[in-house]
C-alpha cells in the first residue's frame, strides 16, 4: 500500500518538474512582487509603530508637563504657607514685644507715682511734725505767758524762728 503512494508522488514530482521551467519566470515575478508587498507592510507599520510611540511619548509629555506644574504649585502653596506662617509668627512677636513694653512702661509710671506719693507723704509728716512742734511751742508760750507775761513773749519769739516761720 505503501508503495503505489510513493510512485504516485514520483510521478507527480515528474509532472511538476517539467512545468517548472516554462513558468519559473513568472513565479519569480510573483515572489519578488509578494515580497515587495510585504517590505511595504512592514514599512507601512513601522511607519504606523514610529506615529504611535511619538504620539505616545507626546501625551506622556503632556503628562509629566502637568505633573510638573502640579507639583511647582504645590510648593509654591507650601512656601506661601510657610511665609504666612513667619509672618504671623513675627507678628505676634512684635505684638507680644509692644505689649511687654507698654506694661514695662505702665509698671516704671505706677512707681514713680508711688515713689512721689510717697515722697509727698514724707513732706506732709514733715510739715506735720514742724506744726505739732510749733504748736507745742505755742502751747508752752501760752502757759508761761500766765505766769510772767515778759517772759512768756521771749520764749515765744525765740522759739518762732526755730519751726521754719518767719516772724515779722
């Protein structure tokens, strides 16, 4: 069974390689035209392949591009939030310096108010000692007038000059 296969083959192989000379310039012409054709859609899609990667690479620009300025206006947000942060921060700092000097100022004020209230008070026992005294003085000049009149007004002007008053 085998065999009258193989003899088939043979024979046809015969049948074909006879053809084959009358036709091999035309089945040339078709290899060659079916490969140009192939080199052109090979050509065609590396054309296609080299838009696309350039289309590709154009939105990825795009996107980077974006990613960039979302990313620049982000730090600038950041850096003015960071700004307004010293600024109020220096504020604050003055605001707080002002206030500290003003109750600087307001304390120094209350004590020398003090200082010269207590120094009117200091006056006024003074004045109010000289006035016991000369009215001590007034007092024994009264009660030695009683006794000797002569005396009495001796004593009193001598002692007059003595609280300060001057006696005309």
């Amino acid at each position: 069974m085998m065999v009258p296969c193989i003899v088939a083959l043979a024979g046809a192989a015969a049948i074909s390689g006879c053809g084959a000379g009358a036709t091999s310039t035309g089945s040339n012409s078709a290899e060659q035209s079916a490969a140009q054709v192939e080199r052109n859609e090979e050509a065609a899609q590396k054309r296609q392949e080299a838009a696309e990667i350039a289309q590709d690479r154009e939105v990825l620009s795009g996107l980077e591009g974006k990613k960039r300025e979302e990313a620049a206006e982000r730090n600038a947000k950041h850096k003015e939030a960071v700004a307004a942060a010293r600024a109020k921060k220096k504020e604050e700092a003055a605001a707080k310096k002002v206030k500290q000097e003003e109750e600087e100022a307001e304390a120094n004020a209350r004590k020398r108010e003090q200082a010269l209230q207590a120094e009117a008070k200091k006056k006024q026992q003074a004045a109010r000692k000289g006035k016991k005294h000369s009215s001590a003085v007034e007092h024994t000049a009264t009660s030695t007038t009683s006794t000797t009149e002569g005396r009495a007004v001796a004593t009193s002007q001598a002692q007059a000059p003595s609280t300060g008053q001057a006696h005309e």
